[in-house]
C-alpha cells in the first residue's frame, strides 16, 4: 500500500512538473510574440530601418501617430554595453575570489555564515540597491570627484555590480563545489600545495560553471532598469569619461513608457527596446545552457 502511494505520488507529482513547465513555455512564447508584435511596429508601421534603430544616434520620435521622427538607439545601446561592461568587471574578480574563499578556504565557515548572507543578498529588491546609490553613492562621487553631478556612468556601474555580485558568487560557489573531492585528494596525494590545488585543478573543473555564472550576472545586468534610472543621469548623449551620466535601454523604457501616446512612434520605439532586450535575454540565456551542457559533457568523459 505504501509503495502504490508512493507511485501515485510520484506520478501526480511528475504532472505537476510538466505541467508547470508546460506552462512557463506557453507564458514566455506568448510574451515573445506580443513584444515581436509592438516591438516590429517601428519598422512595419512607421518605416524605420533596423539599421538606423541600431546605429543611429539621432533619437527624436514623434509621439504621434504620424510619425516622422528619428529612432535611433545607437546611444542607449552603447550605454548599456558600457555600464554592463564595466559593473561585470568590477563584479566578477570580488566574486570568484569570495567563492574560492567560502568553498576552499573555510568551507564549513562558508556554508553556515557567508552563503545565507549571499542569498540574502540576492533576493533584495532592486530599488533599494538604486535608493543607496542615489541617496550615497550619487552624492559621494559628486563630492569628491570632478564630475559636475554624481548622475554617471561610475555610480549606475557600481549599482550594477553590487547587484550581480551575490549572483556571481552563489553560482560559482556551487560550481566549485561540484569538483569532485576526489580530484583534491589525488593533487594532495601527488604533494600539491592548497593554491596549485585550487589553481591548476579547481578552477580549471569548473570554469564552465564559473562562466555561466558571470553571463548570469550579466544577464541581470542587461535588464536592470529602476536601479539604473536613479543613478545614471539619462543625458542623452555619449559619455567621455566614467564621471558622465549617460542613458541605456532599461532606463529609457521605465521613465518614458508612461509618458507616450499609446500606438504612437515613440511608444512603438520604446516597445521595439524591449524587444531588443527580449531577444538578449533569450541569447544569454542559450549561451548559458551552450556553456553547461559542454560542462557537463566534459565531466562525463573524465
């Protein structure tokens, strides 16, 4: 009797499953096919090139249903390259470092203190890592810098590694983790030292892991759009140095969406954004599973 319950269980159970799956699939499809039908509104509607919507940098749509105006996001787009950029490479050097320390260095220290507060870390919201840098970060850089106000591409940076931060490091954490110990005790057996263990054996076992870690953080950081907004400056313009506000596609979509005719060339621009980053969204999300699976795949064969 036990044993059909538990059967029963388990089948009930790998319903569910599918069935949520099922289902996330059909939401996501469905989201893909309403952003590909506003988002493609600037190229079918009003007439614009896909090129100039790259390249240009002359942003002027009408927020008529005339159109007529010009939608080139060459300068949000480059802002956003920047700023991920930049908070990606302060980010990943703390967090790979931080993960060796908590998996290799004081594992048990790791599990019980550093890896609950990492995960605190990652479920807090993003508008409270955007009011510190707009009430903190914001005022020192404008205190202490040249900058003529703390609204840059420095402070949105910052913001945005401190937010994949804890995402970097739980992801590869868990990658380092997975190296199988007895790969260790073989390097210790052989006479290597606690750093050539971690160097030459660790992190070369689980740097697929360790990447889709960072495209994660990445990923995240694509699409973070209030925390960006408060502290970025939305200048519209190409920054010459880190102290320069600047804008990028997120902060663009959350401070003029509602502000924009319904069905309207800047509104159909402004959608057409968010396909863009629809679409970046589904490529990382492909390189991470292109990363893990060739992961996977070369464990299998050691």
């Amino acid at each position: 009797m036990n044993i059909e319950s538990t059967l029963r269980a388990d089948k009930i159970w790998r319903y569910v499953i599918k069935g949520t799956g099922f289902f996330l699939l059909v939401v996501t499809a469905a989201i893909g096919i309403f952003l590909l039908y506003r988002g493609t509104g600037t190229f079918t509607l009003y007439g614009h090139s896909l090129s100039e919507f790259l390249f240009s940098t002359q942003w002027q749509p009408a927020d008529t249903l005339d159109g007529g105006g010009h939608v080139g996001a060459g300068i949000y787009i480059v802002g956003s390259l920047i700023t991920c950029a930049l908070a990606l490479l302060m980010a990943t050097p703390v967090s790979i470092a931080l993960a060796i320390y908590m998996a290799e260095i004081t594992p048990s220290l790791g599990r019980k203190f550093w890896q609950p507060v990492i995960e605190i870390f990652v479920g807090i919201p993003s508008i409270i890592y955007g009011w510190l840098g707009l009430t903190i970060l914001v005022p020192f850089i404008q205190k202490y810098t040249d900058a003529h106000s703390g609204f840059s591409v420095l402070a949105a940076s910052i913001v945005l590694a401190l937010m994949i931060f804890p995402t970097i490091t739980s992801v590869t954490m868990n990658a380092i983790n997975s190296v199988p110990k007895t790969y260790r005790q073989g390097a210790y057996g052989l006479g290597a030292t606690r750093w050539e263990v971690i160097y030459k054996i660790v992190l070369p076992v689980a740097k697929h892991g360790i990447l889709a870690g960072v495209v994660l953080g990445l990923a995240r950081a694509f699409g973070e759009a209030l925390a960006v907004a408060m502290v970025i400056g939305k200048m519209k313009a190409f920054p010459s140095s880190l102290l320069d506000p600047t804008v990028n596609l997120t902060s663009a979509i959350a401070a003029d969406m509602g502000g924009t005719m319904e069905g309207s060339e800047y509104n159909m621009a402004l959608w057409t954004m968010a396909l863009l980053l629809f679409v970046i969204s589904l490529l990382f999300i492909l390189l991470i599973r292109y990363i893990t699976s060739k992961g996977g795949a070369l464990s299998e064969s050691k």
